[in-house]
C-alpha cells in the first residue's frame, strides 16, 4: 500500500467515528478513539465525513415547530 492509499475501517472505528461525532462515547472510548486517531488518517477522514453528513442531514430537515 503506498501512502495515497488509506487502510479500511474496521467497524469498531466506524463506531467510535460515529458516537464521537454525535458525542456518545464514554470517557474509555474517548481515549481508545484518540489513541487510534494519532497514525490512522482514514478514521480522521471518517469522522470529518460523518460530522459533514450530520451538519447536511440538519440542513435538509424542515424546521417543524412543537406540538
């Protein structure tokens, strides 16, 4: 693999990706994301894509007022 190429997620850090965007991780998670974050450029593409993906989402929603 050359230095363009970026190695799969596996999918406990497509989960931690995730549960770091929308601020559901445990302290112990927190830690275990940011000790995988130092040498992992794809989960630091992942987490960007996923906040990116959840600021649109918010966008695209009608504002609906409360019953």
């Amino acid at each position: 693999m050359n230095n363009n190429q970026l190695k799969p997620l596996s999918e406990e850090e497509e989960q931690l990706a995730a549960g770091y965007v929308l601020g559901d991780l445990t302290d112990a998670e927190v830690t275990r994301l940011e000790q995988l974050l130092v040498d992992n450029p794809a989960l630091q593409q992942e987490i960007q894509a996923v906040q990116t993906s959840l600021d649109l989402l918010s966008q695209a929603l009608p504002t609906v007022p409360a019953p």
